[in-house]
C-alpha cells in the first residue's frame, strides 16, 4: 500500500491532463454508436482514456481496441454486469478486465440468456398494454445481441406514445408499470467474483440512482468490499453535485478508489455527453492508480 501513495501523486498529476471516461455503451449493448464509433467520438471530445462497459457483454472490445489504436487513445476493456442484491437490481462495473476470462465469459453467457428471456416477456406484456409487436419493434432498434429496455423505449417513442425514452421509462417499464419485468441476475458475491478472476477490478456503477437508505447502503458497501470490490463511480452522468460529493466521502470512508465515467449511451442523450465530466474530488485515490 505504500506504494499507492507514490502512484496516488504521480495520477492525480496526470489527470489535470487527462481525460478519463471509465463507463461507456456501444451497439453491442443499448448504446447507438458503434464501437468504433464510439471510441471515434471520444477521441473528438478529448478523452484520453476510455473504458467500454457494454451490459453483460464485452463483444465490442476487439474493435474498440483497433479503433483505440487508429485514433490514438487507450482503451480500457471493461463490462458493465447486472446484479440482483437484496431483491434489488444494481451494476457493477469490471474495469481493465482480459475479456477472454473464461470464468467471466461463463457468466456473462447466463446473464445474456436471461437478458433475452426478459426481453421477450417484455414484448408480451407491453402488447397487453397495447403496443403491437412491441418485441419486433424494440428489435430494429438492437444491432447487437441484446435487446434491451432502451431499445424498448425507442419502439414506444416512434410508436408517439411518450416524447422521450425518460418518459417511457417512468410510464412503462420501471417498478409496478405495465412493461417491467424483474431480471434474473448474477449475486453480489458471483460478479465481484468474475471481474477479479479476469484480472479486473470491480467498481459500483452510479451509486446515486439507487434507492437506498443510508443503513441499507452502508451494508451494501460491505458486502461488496468483503466479496472483493474495490471502487466506486463517485463522477457519473447521472449523478447530481451533491450525489458527488457524498459518494467521495463513501469511498474515503471505506477506502474504495474513486472512477468516473459519463455512462453514454450515444447523441440521443444530450444533457450526458462524453468528455465532459467534472474531475474527481479532491482527495479521492482514482481507480486508474491500480493500473497505471
């Protein structure tokens, strides 16, 4: 640990210099970019080093990597898994993972099947609400493997039923809507477990937009810490000045590295646009230390 401090100094030098984007999505998720695309935009922003955290999948990794290396930023593999903890459903973020993990890739093969599982009931019972072939629709929209509730949402936008994918979300498909359907995810414990046998270190993705109590978060914390953890998103797209604040002083508490990312998802989002995060808070230990 002591030698953390030293690296500790010479990072935060470097990122009055450097953009990092540590939470990316791509086609190959929901995102509406390509991954070369992606890392393309980025590289146009400015971001100097940028991880893509496709949901449950890091089939975009080879081809952000030759994009990476044509536009001369580095590249971060990464994912982006879904957890059931708690009878809630959380992320957590794998940051520079080897995405040939079989173990890993094991997992994440599951995870996918249940993806496509959710993603047709979705389909069946957003046709009882009275959408027509909601699952074909959403499926356009996918140009990847997985159909997921944004590209659901962008079928009910075309369809003029709500004006933006927010609205959609809050009106159909969240908690007692008529298209929510509870995913069938990985543990806590499976997932930490995952990203560290690929080499990678496990990062709890936008904290802020969880809805927990204070006791119930601290417990959640610990857990993830005791299962292998070792960060926090404490800068995130979605996360509102005082949520910042409040998730440094989480990772100071508990002694987790601090990331960033903008969690895009591609121009559609406008309010949350790649490269234009606010730095870390003073006295964070940045994730990218432990692979600097």
């Amino acid at each position: 640990m002591q030698s953390f401090g030293y690296g500790s100094y010479i990072t935060a030098s470097l990122t009055l210099y450097m953009q990092y984007d540590l939470h990316t999505h791509s086609t190959v998720s929901d995102g509406t970019m390509t991954p070369t695309e992606l890392v393309q935009h980025a590289g146009k922003n400015g971001v100097d080093v940028l991880a893509l955290t496709d949901h449950d999948s890091t089939g975009g990794i080879n081809e952000a990597m030759d994009a990476a290396r044509a536009t001369g930023i580095s590249l971060i593999g990464g994912v982006e898994i879904s957890v059931k903890w708690e009878r809630m459903t959380v992320h957590i973020l794998g940051l520079d993972i080897d995405p040939g993990g079989a173990t890993l890739q094991e997992g994440l093969a599951r995870l996918r099947v249940s993806r496509q599982w959710r993603a047709e009931e979705i389909g069946r019972k957003l046709d009882k609400a009275g959408f027509q072939n909601a699952y074909e629709g959403a499926k356009k929209y996918a140009s990847g493997q997985l159909i997921g509730r944004a590209h659901f949402a962008r079928y009910i936008v075309e369809c003029g039923k709500a004006s933006t994918v927010s609205d959609v979300f809050r009106k159909y498909l969240v908690k007692n809507k008529p298209g929510h359907v509870t995913g069938q995810w990985a543990t806590l414990e499976d997932a930490v477990g995952w990203i560290t046998d690929a080499g990678g270190y496990a990062v709890i993705a936008h904290p802020g937009r969880y809805k927990m109590s204070a006791t119930k978060f601290r417990r959640f914390i610990e857990q993830f810490r005791e299962n292998g953890g070792v960060g926090i998103e404490v800068v995130s797209g979605s996360h509102s000045p005082s949520d910042r604040h409040n998730m440094a002083q989480y990772a100071k508490r508990y002694g987790l590295y601090a990331s960033q990312g903008s969690d895009y998802h591609g121009p559609e989002n406008p309010w949350i646009e790649i490269g234009r995060l606010q730095d870390l808070p003073e006295g964070c230990k940045p994730v990218w230390a432990l692979w600097s």
